[in-house]
C-alpha cells in the first residue's frame, strides 16, 4: 500500500512552503516570521488558505505578508546521455 504522501503527490499535490510574517500582538512594529509546509493544490492553494483562515480566526498576531514556494514533486525523468561504457568481468 502506497502512503498517504505519494497518493497526494499522484493526485497532482506538491509540497508548499510558505513563510508567513506576522506581527506581535504586544508589539505591532516587530515583524515575526512563520515556516508552514504540507502538500497543497497549485494556483489555489487550499489547504494554505484553509491554515491562513484558522489564523486570523484564532491567533491574535495579524498576518503582514505570505510569500509562497511550490515544487510539484512528480514530474516526467530526466536523463542525461553517457558519453562512455566500460565493462568488468
């Protein structure tokens, strides 16, 4: 049985990484910074929005900014040609 992960990444999931600034509640000019990273559907991001939306519901830091990075993680093979081949007996 295939795990939970490469099922996803076979529906067309990727692993997306958002790096999310906040601001501190005590302290509105200091920027905090926040690494969230699961596998997400690219361009619409639902499970990203779905964390962003529990955010601003439950946490008292408001967002600043939220910069995104998505890699899908299947993807047709690369290769490469072998310019030799040598043989051992």
């Amino acid at each position: 049985m295939a795990s939970r992960d490469f099922q996803r990444m076979l529906a067309g999931y990727g692993l997306t990484t958002a790096n999310i600034f906040y601001r501190m509640p005590d302290h509105p000019n200091l920027l905090q910074n926040y690494v969230w990273q699961d596998y997400d559907l690219h361009p619409d991001y639902p499970a990203l929005r779905k964390f962003l939306d529990f955010w601003s519901r439950t946490l008292d830091g408001g967002v600043h900014s939220v910069t995104v990075a998505h890699a899908g993680l299947i993807r047709p093979a690369q290769w490469r040609m072998v310019g030799r081949e040598f043989r051992l007996n």
